[in-house]
C-alpha cells in the first residue's frame, strides 16, 4: 500500500504522513491532552481527590471521561495504526495515570504547575505547528 507523501488542502499543502513532520507531533500532545483530562474526570470521581481540586459531577465525570479516553486512543490510532496507536495510548494513559495522582497529593501547587506545564507545550506545539 503507497502512502501519499502529501495531502492537498486547498492552496495549503501538509506533509501530514511523515513522521519527522510537525503535524505529527501536534496530534500527538493533542491525543496526550484528551488522555490525560479523561483520567482527571475519573480521578475526581474518587475518594482519593483532594478537596481543593475541581470536582467534576460524578454524572458527568464517568461519560466524559470515558469519551476524552475514546477519542485521544482514536487520535494515537489514527496516526500510528492501530498496534502502535493502542500501544501508546495505553503508555500515555498510564503515564496520567501516575502523574495526576502523585501530583495531587503533592499539593496545589504542584498540580497547577503540572497544569500550567502541559496546557504551554499544547500552545507551543500548535503555534509551531502553524508557523
């Protein structure tokens, strides 16, 4: 099966099957991004979750997060086919999984700084992206 170097958008041309190529990288932090908000509506959801986080309406939290898990693992898998994308995203959930509760417990602090951190390299990848 040939994979297109390029796709046509317009006048715009995106070089979106290569690897080495930025567009790669953006749905990579994005997919990352759905992954990790999708396990923080489950940890709100817990006994675990300290009081001065954000609670999510259990009601909510469990469709919501299951659907932000469904369409980040859809995004790995979009981009990588599906062994690897379900690979990685199964390595990036499990990667949230550890940092939202270690960070949680450490204090406010620190989850606002992990919060700050991830929402400024989703900005930087986008702008990168677009220039």
């Amino acid at each position: 099966m040939r994979i297109p170097q390029s796709k046509q958008f317009g006048l715009f041309s995106l070089n979106c099957f290569c690897k080495e190529s930025r567009f790669y990288f953006k749905i990579v932090m994005v997919a990352f991004y759905l992954i990790l908000l999708g396990v923080y509506f489950h940890y709100s959801r817990s006994k675990y979750c300290p009081s001065y986080l954000i609670k999510i309406p259990a009601k909510y939290a469990g469709i919501a997060g299951n659907m932000l898990l469904l369409a980040g693992t859809m995004r790995f898998v979009y981009q990588e086919e599906w062994t690897s994308g379900l690979l990685l995203s199964l390595a990036a959930c499990a990667l949230a999984m550890s940092l939202i509760p270690f960070t949680a417990v450490l204090g406010k602090r620190y989850f606002i700084i992990l919060a700050a951190l991830v929402h400024i390299l989703l900005v930087a990848d986008i702008f990168t992206y677009a220039s």
